[in-house]
C-alpha cells in the first residue's frame, strides 16, 4: 500500500497517472490548479474513488504535505508555441515550481521525505539527427518549454547531492491519447478538421517524433515504483516514430473514412521559431525493469479521432 501525491492530476498524463494508483488501492492527494488545460470531469471519476481526496492549489502555494512514500509531479506548461509566446508561465510552473516543491520535501527531512518523480521530457536534450540519447547524454534545450524542463531537472539533481532529496526523473517521448488538450497535434488536428480549417504544420511536417500512449507512461511509472528505484534518470519511448505529416495523413484517412488526398487540408506556411527536427531516446534502462510499451499507435488513433469527431474541445 503505497501514500502518493500526483501534481496536475486533472492534466492529461497526470489523470493517467492518477487512475495507475488508485486502481492499484493506493491513496492519491491529487494537487491541480486547475489552469485551461485541467478536464475538471475527471474529479467525479476520481471522486468514485474512496482513495483518492483533492486539493486545488499552485504547486508553488503548497505549504506542507502529509506523510507519504512517494510525491509525482505531472504539473506543467508544457506546449512548445505557449511558452515562445509567455515565457513567465513556463518559469512559474516549470522552475520556480520545481524548486518550491524541493524546498517544501528538504522540510520534512526531520521525518522520511517522499521520493520525489518528476516528470521531465524528451526535449530537453535537443533535436538530432541519427544519434540516440540516453540518461547520461547532455542536455540542449532548443526553446523556452524545453530550456524550464532542463532547469528544473538540474535543480533536483543538485538539491539531492545537498539535501539528500530522493528523486526520479523521466523523461518521456510525445504523448497521446484521449484527453489530451486540443493544442497538441493529434487532437488539434480532429479539431481543425471538425471546423472545416487547415491543419497548421511547421517545416512541411518533416520533424519526426516518436509517439508513447499516456497508459504505457502511467505503467512505466508503476514500475520505477515497484522496483523500488531511487536516485535516477528514465528515459520512457514509445515504439513508434514517424513525421507529423504522416501522423496527420493517419488523422485524414480515419477522419473522412477514405484513402483519398486531403493534403489541401494542410497548412505549409506555419512557422514555429526554434523548432526541432527530431527527438530520439534510448530507453533501454528502463526496459531492463521490464517494462515496455503495449498500446499500438495504428490502433489506437482510430479511436481517438472518432472521440473528438463525436465531442468538441475549445
């Protein structure tokens, strides 16, 4: 039986987290702010959870927490283009954020302080071409998003070698799945489609990404958990990499049922300062825990465009 806090709870990989947790019996603190990308929806489904209590709170408000085993920071601003055009929103959350949270965890070392799992990601190593990085590759943000994830990751690193702040980073490739916010490219895409719009991609849609469901990030923490880990980095990598335009070519043939071309549903023209071409993680430390991705990307967006084809995001 295992006590854990799950920051951005309401957000979309921090609700997959939540519901790893509780559905493993264990008690959940779930902390959110509730900003514009929080699915308040998801507290009547928690709320079915005699597990699982609530706090509405900016993780830099928390003052205190209960005794626990382990607290997880899912919260964050975390798109790319936001943080280019509101760079404090990024240094709140993702920086300051991180460092209230430390301090509030270096507080309770007269007790047992929690394992601290913060959710990092990909990007943080910049983009590449062939090499694939692992946890011990340097770090090489290309953006604001990116740059306040690496800045938070070294402060954790550093207070643990001060402070004896038990910790686990990881940091995982491109998300999917239902629930996730209309600004990122799979349901944006459903969404522009649903509004008759073209959908905007940058550099041709040349970049490429690998892609990891939210239910197989969900179980690579369990497992980090189970095994007991501590004082380390994940890398977490889905199986499938592709460019976004053919993500977006999937997104066409299931949104309009047919193989025909629909490329003048496609927006050339955006442009995304310090865009990255490709992210490529080695995961493979991980893997040897046994864990290892189950959701088929091919499978799985089928059910995800009929989703937002039958309910409407603003």
């Amino acid at each position: 039986m295992k006590l854990v806090y799950v920051t951005g709870c309401l957000g979309f990989i921090g609700s997959y987290v939540t519901k790893a947790c509780l559905d493993r019996g264990w008690y959940v603190r779930g902390i959110d702010k509730v900003t514009y990308a929080a699915d308040i929806k998801l507290l009547e489904l928690f709320g079915g959870y005699k597990n699982f209590s609530f706090e509405k709170l900016d993780i830099n408000n928390i003052e205190s927490i209960f005794d626990c085993d382990y607290f997880i920071n899912c919260a964050a601003e975390s798109h790319v283009d936001n943080s280019i055009v509101n760079t404090d929103a990024f240094m709140h959350s993702n920086v300051d954020g991180v460092y209230h949270i430390l301090e509030v965890i270096k507080n309770k070392s007269h007790f047992k302080m929690p394992i601290f799992i913060h959710f990092s990601s990909d990007e943080v190593y910049g983009d590449t071409k062939i090499e694939k990085y692992t946890e011990c590759s340097r770090l090489n943000p290309s953006n604001p998003y990116s740059a306040s994830k690496a800045a938070g990751d070294m402060l954790i690193t550093a207070w643990s070698r001060t402070f004896n702040i038990p910790y686990v980073i990881v940091r995982p490739s491109n998300n999917y799945g239902i629930g996730q916010y209309v600004e990122k490219l799979i349901p944006k895409a459903c969404k522009f489609l649903s509004l008759g719009r073209k959908i905007p991609l940058h550099l041709n849609g040349t970049p490429r990404r690998t892609w990891l469901h939210a239910a197989d990030t969900a179980e690579a923490i369990i497992t980090i958990i189970e095994h007991n880990k501590v004082n380390e980095i994940y890398n977490i990598s889905g199986d499938y990499e592709d460019s976004n335009i053919n993500v977006v070519n999937k997104i066409l043939k299931v949104f309009y049922n047919d193989d025909k071309d629909h490329s003048d549903m496609l927006d050339l023209d955006y442009k995304r300062p310090g865009a990255d071409i490709r992210y490529l993680i080695d995961d493979s430390k991980i893997r040897e825990l046994g864990w290892k991705p189950v959701c088929e990307f091919d499978d799985e967006i089928f059910g995800i465009v009929e989703y937002h084809k039958e309910n409407f995001i603003w």
